[in-house]
C-alpha cells in the first residue's frame, strides 16, 4: 500500500515522487510558520496570516494556486511570500532527486523524512535564530536506524556524531578565544549530531566543510547587505575578491580539474586532504568572525543563523558522488507527461 501510488510507468514515477514532496512541502510552510508560536500544526486549517481567512482547498494547491491567485490571498490580496512555493518546489526536487537516487524503497521514505527535517530546521532557524531539539533528537535516532539497516555503518555514524560536535566545540573555543562571545549555539551541536547520523564519517566531514564554507559566504552577504541598507559605502571589489576566494578556493581543494568525471564536493578526497580542508575551513570561519567585528568597529555584530549552512550541506553531502543534473530531463518529462 506504501508504494501505490508508484504503481505507474517508470517515467510518470518521478512526477509522483515531485508531487508528493511538493504536498510535504506545503505542510512545512505550516510547521514552520506555526511550531515557533506554540501553536498546532494540524488544527485549525490553513489561514491567511493577514486577514485570518480560511484557505480553501483550490486555493491551497501546492505551486498551482500560488500562480491561479497571482501570489495574492483570494480574499484580502495581501501578497503572499515568495518562501511558500520556494518551500513546496524545493522539497518537491529533493523527494524526485532521492526517489532517483535510491529507487522504489524504503530507504527513499527514510531520506524523505531527513529531507523533510532539513528543510524545517533551515527556516525555523533563519527565522527564529533557534534549533529545536523536537526536530534534531528524533533525527538523530532515525539517522543511527538509518545508517544500520540501509548503511550498515552504525560505528562510522556514532564515530562521525562524536567528531562533529567535537568539530565544532573546538571552533566555539576558537571564536570565544578570538572575539570573547559564543558563537554556536546548543542547537547547532544537536544539528551536527544529526547530520552525523544520517551521513556516517566521510560525508559528515564533507557537510561540514561545505557548512563552514557557506556560512562564511553568508556571512559576508549579509554585512553587504546592511552596509547597502545603511546607506553606507561598500567595498564591492574587496566582497567580490573574497566570494571568489572562497569559491576557487574550495574547488581546488575539490579537485576541479576532474570535473564532471566523479566530481562531487569533494567525495574523492584523501584523509590527509579532508584534514586540510577542515583545517581550511576552520580557520576561514575563525577569520571571517573576526574580520566582520573589526570591520564593524564592535558595534552591532552580526548575527546569523548556521542552522541553515548545516542544512543545506546535509543534503549536498547525501548525494555526494550523484550526477543529479542528469535526472532534470526525466523530472520535466515524468510532468509533462503525468
């Protein structure tokens, strides 16, 4: 019964498998909207937050109703953020990409609901600055079930759970020795213990220097940001020089030039060289901690999530050595033809 709807010619399975994350994902808008609050996540029925009108059911069709209503509500035209079919349509490529990946099975179902808390955590956090152990804790338990019967690297995992949050204590030593205030929260570590479960050794030391990356990218997004907001002057080549570094960087440490044979983030490096991207990354996350405070005088230092790093990298990491670009052609396909 679990697998039904998968009943179908192989072409149209993708399509279902898109769909049916695009439902998940609407259902997150609602988890993540409502979950900080306190509030119930299954009742009452979806509502317009402007105008507290119930949302139908034709106007609750995931991506369809965001472009039938024009990114309006149908019954105040409050305008309707952008985060609700970004939401839906992401998640739904996550669910296509996983079925392709790991096929009819149960597996798929278990990287679905991993997906499914990635993309939770990535916007409670960049909203809320918080990471609920509600979501992490039973990731981590379902990742250690994951990496015994689909993985079989139980060891690896509770190895990788442990490396990671020592991974990060030791960089929340560094910014404290550096700038004198925390720079990781509780919810972090728990992220990284989960992501440790899911991923075993190897790619949870890929997520996390991907994270650390990204973080610091971010960062740096984000001073541009204010500085513009401001109405104060920014150095657009320094930003532009240092967004560059960070990405050549990184691809040389990837091993570019064997792009796309095998090519992943990574997936090919030796011991020796994760240990130098790590200590790369490491650092590079140190020195932009520092270097935003100074270049911000101390005064109103930048906050931001890391939450969504972690995320993100989670889920580039599951599919490290996948050619994803490939199943495009049969993701279009599967909803044309459905």
């Amino acid at each position: 019964m679990l697998f039904a709807p998968f009943s179908l010619a192989p072409e149209l399975q993708g399509g279902v498998a898109f769909i049916l994350g695009a439902m998940i994902g609407s259902f997150l808008n609602v988890v993540v909207y409502r979950f900080p609050k306190g509030q119930s996540i299954v009742w009452p029925g979806s509502s317009c937050p402007g105008c507290a009108a119930p949302i139908r059911y034709w106007q609750n069709i995931p991506l369809l109703s965001f472009v039938l209503l024009r990114g309006r509500c149908g019954a105040c035209r409050t305008r309707i953020s952008w985060r609700y079919p970004l939401t839906e349509g992401v998640t739904g490529l996550l669910f296509f990409f996983a079925f392709q990946r790991f096929g009819l099975s149960f597996e798929t179902v278990m990287v679905w609901i991993f997906f499914a808390l990635l993309v939770a955590i990535f916007w409670i956090d960049w909203d809320t600055f918080s990471i609920y152990d509600q979501f992490t804790l039973p990731g981590v338990l379902l990742g250690l079930i994951y990496s015994y019967f689909f993985r079989d690297q139980l060891f690896s995992a509770l190895a990788a759970l442990c490396a990671t949050v020592a991974l990060l204590l030791l960089l929340n030593s560094l910014t404290l020795w550096i700038l004198g205030v925390d720079g990781l929260g509780d919810g972090d570590l728990t992220l990284v213990a989960m992501l440790g479960a899911w991923l075993g050794l190897n790619g949870a030391l890929v997520a996390m220097v991907v994270a650390l990356f990204v973080a610091s990218a971010l960062g740096l997004g984000l001073l541009y940001h204010r500085w513009a907001r401001e109405g104060c002057w920014v150095p657009h080549s320094a930003a532009l020089g240092v967004a560059c570094c960070i990405f050549l960087g990184f691809c040389s440490l990837s091993a570019w030039p064997v792009w796309p044979q095998g090519f992943w983030y990574g997936s090919h490096l030796s011991e020796a060289a994760w240990g130098a991207a790590l200590s790369a990354a490491t650092l590079l996350g140190a020195g932009f901690g520092w270097a935003l405070v100074k270049m911000t005088r101390d005064e109103g230092r930048l906050v931001m999530p890391f939450g969504p790093a972690l995320s993100f990298a989670g889920v580039v990491s599951l599919f490290q050595g996948s050619s994803l670009h490939s199943h495009f052609e049969t993701l279009i396909l599967g909803i044309t033809v459905g």
